[in-house]
C-alpha cells in the first residue's frame, strides 16, 4: 500500500532558538504525519497499524483537533474559511500533525494546508494548544498567484507560555510538503526577535512497515513534548526569566492573520 496516498510521514527535528531577555536554545529529533483529511478512513482500511477514532499504535482522533467535538474537519475549517470571506470549493484540506501514538498526543502546533480544487492553496490555519488544556487557531489567507514558501504574519492573541509576552507578532514561513517540509515561526516584539522555532523533515510514504520503524525511532513522542514543554520551561525559570499570568481566552476561536508580498 506504501506510495498510493497524498497523506504520508516526514521525519526530522524541531529547533527553538530564544533570542532574549536571556539566551535559550534546543533542538530533538520528532516527526510529523501528513493526513490528507478526505483519505483518513482510507487509511484506518489499508494500514494495520493506524486507526481513525480507535486505539492503535498510531492512530488519529477527530476531537483532538479544533472544536473538539463530533462535527467534521472538513464541515468546520470550511466554516472557518467562509466566515473569512474565502470561499471553499472543495479542495484538498492536509494536516500536519503529530498522531496519538499508544492512544497519547499532544500538538503545539498542528498546520492545516488549504487548498483550491485546482491544487493551489487558499489558506493556511495554525493550529495551537498549550499545556492547560486550550486550544486556538490562526487562519491566513494565500494569495491566489502565489508559488513556493509562504510567508504569512499574525499579532499573537493566545496565551501560549508563561514566559512569553503576549504582545508579539508571529511570522509563519512554510515550505509546503513535498520531498520535505518546513515549518518556520518566529515571535517579535516592538524591539525585535523573541524567539525562532522550526519543524524540518523529509518525506517517508505510508505504509505499515514504515510506522514500525518509525515508533521505534520515537516511540514516546508525545509525552517527550510534553516532558519537553516542562523541563525547558524550568530551564528558562532558572535563568530568572519572570512567569506571566494567563489573560482571558480570545472571544473567537479563529484570529485571521495576513500573507506577506512574495
């Protein structure tokens, strides 16, 4: 079955890089699956190892994901893009994601690529969930002519770590999937660069021989993130960099954001 799906695997690392008020930096192996949405059930009937809606050693959760109950993706993110004024027709709607490995997941990011029927992209949706349980998205539109890396910008309206400001603007620079991917984000405030992080991985087809090797390269992918999350967080604490409170949820559950010139 391997090769016969848009949706596939990308393996590679993710960096952060935090620039001020103190210097902070790592970097670890992880990967990222590629789910078209429309080949999911697809997926769960010809791979062994991952299941849509069921334990597995992959599998995929629809609640895991944007509102987090029982309306589709597809119903919802195409709500998302009308209500921006954006205009579905239908397209392709791809993923990327980390999947539940052992029935666990947890995504700080997960990146929504939209497309038009025509294979081009309409818009980008980012996707964030911090650690106490919230979760918001960023929805960018694309420029119909565009072509290669896109580079979009959005003023940050949800609380993500204790030990960031929330007045920053997110820069989004993505290179959409093909033989690899990249997924490129920095934060800034008034003065500059806060903090540049970065997902890069080279595509591996689909099939179940592949997801053995790839659990057993990252076989508690999840829970590192999380274990991650928390012990860099008491890193930064250490280095005397000051805890902010969380502010109200946003209002909305989608910001829109804007495409910067090619």
């Amino acid at each position: 079955m391997a090769g016969v799906w848009v949706s596939g695997l990308y393996d590679g690392a993710v960096t952060h890089k935090r620039v001020k008020p103190r210097r902070h930096g790592l970097r670890y192996r992880m990967f990222w699956m590629l789910f078209d949405l429309d080949e999911l059930d697809r997926l769960d009937r010809g791979l062994r190892l991952f299941s849509r809606n069921r334990f597995n050693l992959f599998s995929f959760r629809d609640r895991d994901h944007l509102e987090g109950n029982a309306r589709p993706l597809r119903q919802q993110i195409e709500g998302y893009l009308t209500d921006a004024g954006l205009a579905p027709d239908g397209g392709p709607i791809r993923l990327l994601c980390v999947p539940r490995l052992l029935g666990y997941a947890f995504n700080p990011l997960s990146v929504y690529l939209c497309h038009r029927r025509d294979g081009t992209l309409s818009a980008m949706l980012y996707e964030v969930n911090n650690t106490i349980g919230q979760r918001h998205s960023y929805l960018i539109p694309v420029e119909a002519d565009h072509a290669g890396t896109v580079r979009q910008t959005c003023d940050k309206r949800f609380y993500v770590s204790p030990f960031m400001d929330m007045d920053l603007t997110y820069r989004f620079e993505v290179q959409p999937p093909a033989a690899r991917v990249s997924v490129a984000v920095t934060a800034s405030d008034a003065q500059g660069l806060v903090i540049a992080t970065c997902f890069s991985g080279e595509h591996r087809p689909l099939s179940d021989a592949a997801l053995v090797k790839t659990f057993a390269a990252h076989p508690l992918l999840a829970m590192k993130i999380v274990a991650g999350i928390h012990w860099e967080a008491l890193r930064i604490w250490r280095k005397g960099i000051a805890f902010r409170s969380p502010p109200p949820r946003p209002a909305a559950p989608v910001t829109l954001g804007r495409s910067e010139p090619r």
